[in-house]
C-alpha cells in the first residue's frame, strides 16, 4: 500500500510541476490583455482575454486540488459501481478507462475495469479532490457478465 501511496503522490506532484506554471503564464497573459485593452481599446482582445482567463481558471482549480491533495490523505469510499464506460483522456490522445462510484469519477487502469462489472460493489483507496486512484479492491461481486457474442 505505501508503494502506491508513493505512486499517486508522484502523480500529484506531475499535476502541481505541470498546472501550476500552466497557471501563472495563464495569468500573466491575462493581466498583459488586460492592460492591452485599456491603453488600446476593445477589438478582438476581449474574446481573447475571455478564453484565456477560462483556460486560467480551469489550470488554477486544477493545481488548488492537486496541492489540497499533495498534503492530505487517502480516503475510502466502497460503494456499488453504478456506471462504468471508455473514453478518451490527456488531451483527447489517449484513451482512458472510467468508474462511476458513490457519486464519484475514478479512472483506473485497463485490467481493473476488465475485471469489474457493473453493480460489484468495490473498496476504492482515493484522494478526495482530484479523485487519484491509489487502490481499488473488489469487495462483493454482483455483476452479470454478458455473454460474448459468437464472431460470424
């Protein structure tokens, strides 16, 4: 447990190292707009300065929650999955694989969702904020698996 403790640590770290700078080049863009605007006028500045304070906004939530996370510790929720499904992650290259548990949103490795079936009921190690997996457990196992279908 504590080795992977340690991993989603080094992954909470990654997001600090990355959304923060993210964050504060971010702003600065938006102060240099800002200051643009004023001295020159409107024209397309706005809807540049909107977009950008939007993106600002998005990379500083998501370092906040990083760093509340950095210096908490894990919880447990351990609940029925209600919904699980595929998606894409990290800019839309690639791809991410998803469980709906207890009104939160983990995303977990491809082999744990293989092996999880909807309504299992499963003990899910996390931190509170950003929702980092540090380990999930199968604790009942009530889903029916579907029959695969014959390949023609």
């Amino acid at each position: 447990m504590k080795e992977q403790t340690a991993a989603a640590r080094r992954s909470l770290i990654r997001d600090v190292i990355f959304y923060t700078p993210v964050f504060f080049a971010l702003l600065a863009l938006v102060v240099t707009n800002v200051i643009g605007i004023i001295h020159e006028g409107a024209g397309i500045g706005v809807a540049f300065l909107g977009i950008i304070a939007l993106l600002a906004l998005l990379a500083f939530y998501q370092s906040v929650q990083s760093l509340r996370d950095l210096f908490s510790t894990p919880v447990i929720t351990e609940a029925a999955v209600a919904r699980k499904w595929k998606g894409r992650a990290e800019f839309m290259v690639f791809s991410g694989y998803y469980l709906y548990v207890n009104k939160n949103v983990f995303r977990i490795a491809r082999q744990l969702y293989d092996e999880i079936e909807l309504e299992d009921i499963v003990s899910v190690t996390h931190f509170r904020h950003t929702a980092i997996v540090v380990a999930l457990r199968l604790v009942e196992k009530r889903g029916k698996r579907q029959p695969k279908k014959p390949k023609r």
